[in-house]
C-alpha cells in the first residue's frame, strides 16, 4: 500500500514539475520542462592552455651526444612531419610523421650512427614549416 501512494504522488509531482520552465542562478545549471540538469562543458583550464600558434623550439640538450629533445607547439591537430637533414641538405632521419593532436609535444633524435658536426631539423605541417639547428658533439 505504502509503495502504491509513494507512485502516485511521484505521478502527480512528475506532471506537475512538467509546466514548470526556468533558468537558475547556479552555474552550468538549468531548469528545463520541470527538470533540473547541468550542462557540461570542456573545462577552460584546458582550452586555455592550448597553444595559440604553432611553434617550433630549439633542441635540448644543445650540443649533445647522443640524444637531445625536440619540442615543438600544435594549436590543432594536424598531420606532421620531424625531418633531421645533414649541412649539405641531405636528409638523414625522419623522426616523426603522422596525426598529432593539438598541445605541446616532445620528440627525441638519437644521434648515436652520426658523426659529430652541425645537423638540421625541420617541423612540417600543411600551414607552417620552421628549420631549427642541433650540434652534435662526440
């Protein structure tokens, strides 16, 4: 008997919460056909620490032997492409190619099977491209 009177009264609040609409003053919270939901959206601390433009950073360690990181920014996801050229353009190494999702992002040369001297690296993608310069010192 108890759970039937629990039923209707649930009924008869359900219909009448269903003609009322409305917005509250808590945050990311609404009032909507007698229902109360949050909308949930991407936090900003996130989106705000997405990079605004693409960029390309000098390697570190410079000098090193044998390894060094290469960091580089992406403002969205793209397609890109780490290519290491010796000082007569020749290129030696592709470190990285492929879909990357937008941030910062660290890649690694180890330049163990290459004699010491100065070596180039280029960052590629559809809308910018930047060459930055690495020594390597054995």
């Amino acid at each position: 008997m108890k759970f039937l009177i629990c039923l209707i009264l649930s009924a008869i609040i359900f219909l009448h919460a269903q003609n009322v609409v409305g917005t509250s003053t808590a945050k990311n919270t609404t009032l909507q056909s007698g229902f109360w939901y949050t909308v949930v959206k991407k936090p900003s601390a996130i989106a705000d620490n997405l990079p605004k433009s693409y960029a390309l950073y000098q390697n570190y360690p410079n000098p090193f032997n044998p390894t060094t990181a290469i960091r580089f920014d992406l403002p969205r996801e793209c397609t890109v492409k780490l290519t290491v050229y010796d000082l007569l353009g020749r290129q030696l190494a592709q470190i990285d190619a492929g879909s990357k999702p937008a941030g910062t992002h660290t890649l690694t040369f180890d330049a163990t099977n290459y004699a010491s001297g100065l070596y180039f690296y280029q960052l590629q993608t559809a809308e910018y491209s930047k060459v930055g310069r690495m020594v390597v010192a054995k």
